[in-house]
C-alpha cells in the first residue's frame, strides 16, 4: 500500500489560569503528542506530519485541564502534500495531485 507525506500546519491558542494545563493531539484514535503549555499571551504552530495511505484522518485536539484552561485551534491548512482539510479537522488526503 501506498503511503503519501503531508504537513499540516494549524495554529494552537490556549487561556489559562493556575498551573500549566496540558493537551494531547491525536489523529484518529492514534495519540501522536502530549504538551504541557507554559507562554501567556502567545500561540503555538504545531507541524503535524503524516506518512499514511490515501483516505480521510481526523485531526483532534484534547485539553486535559478543561477547569482551569481553553484551547482553541485555529487556521489549520495543509503546508506541504496532496490533501485538504475539511470542517471539523478532517484531513483527506489523495493518491494524485488536486
């Protein structure tokens, strides 16, 4: 089977009070990275790398400190690869060039 590189860029915004909250992001089921935010004021780009064949890959963010924090994930676009992003964090990507 085929696999196929893609970036996807998206920009990750958190507010927080208290102690440094934390968010996993997943891609389907598949946990790919856990951090501990520590900056106010400030966002981070995260790089989302996939090697995977052609289909559709759900790109989700969960915070772990829902109390005391909110995250919000903002401008999510493909950087690099043939693939889209549709509503909702669903990355679709294809065996040709769109």
């Amino acid at each position: 089977m085929q696999t196929h590189y893609v970036l996807v860029l998206c920009e990750v915004h958190c507010k927080w009070d208290l102690l440094p909250p934390r968010y996993r992001l997943y891609i389907d089921e598949e946990l790919f990275a856990e951090r501990t935010w520590i900056w106010h004021g400030k966002y981070l780009e995260e790089a989302i790398q996939i090697q995977a064949p052609a289909g559709k890959y759900l790109i989700r963010f969960e915070l772990l400190d829902t109390t005391t924090a909110q995250l919000k994930i903002k401008n999510i676009r493909v950087d690099h690869g043939n693939a889209v992003v549709h509503k909702g964090g669903m990355v679709e990507i294809f065996n040709e060039s769109i």
